[in-house]
C-alpha cells in the first residue's frame, strides 16, 4: 500500500476530486493547507489577493492506495493538476503499512 500526498491550486481542486473519484483507492482526505517554494519571490498577488507574506492557500490531498493503482492515480493527478506555471505544487509518494493488520488476533491492553 502506498500514500500519495498531492498539493494542488486551490481552483484545481474540485477538478482533481472528480476525476480521482473515477478511481479505485483506499481513503481519501482533503486539507486546505499554506505554504511556499519556488514562487515564493514571483507571487505577490494570488487570485485577486495580495498577500504581506510568501504563503500561498493550496490544497492537500492525500490518497491510500493499493500499489496496482499507484500509477494510474499519479498519472491522473499529474494530467489534471497541472498548469505549466510556477506553483503548481508537488506530489510525494511514501510506502505504508496498516498497524491493524498486524495484531488482529491480539487483545488490546486493559
């Protein structure tokens, strides 16, 4: 099983959950999260907004998947997410195991 962390543009965002939602995955989770990196001196205005410091609103969307499907929901975040333009956020992919799954037959203590 994998995770996939994705930070999407915010305007992105309801088009990335909608084509995700055609997929087979685990659990999904949505976050509005805050932060920077390269555009951080390139911005200083994001949809209207001025902003007095380089954090910029994104959306984090984190995805367990079975590893079969890993790729098919990297390619789809990738080809939706994606502007072409700086900030357009990042995806991480990290190895995970189900803590449950290992102690099913185990009492829990008292």
């Amino acid at each position: 099983m994998k995770q996939i962390v994705a930070i999407v543009k915010p305007f992105l965002a309801e088009k990335v959950l909608t084509k995700l939602s055609e997929l087979s995955f685990e659990h999904l989770e949505v976050m509005v999260v805050k932060g920077y990196s390269r555009q951080k001196s390139y911005l200083d205005r994001y949809a209207g907004n001025e902003y007095s410091t380089a954090f910029l609103p994104k959306i984090q969307i984190t995805i367990w998947a079975q590893d079969e499907m890993v790729e098919l929901l990297l390619r789809t975040l990738v080809v939706t997410a994606r502007t072409g333009r700086i900030g357009d956020g990042k995806i991480l992919v990290s190895p995970v195991s189900q803590y449950f799954d290992h102690f099913k037959e185990e009492e829990p203590p008292k």
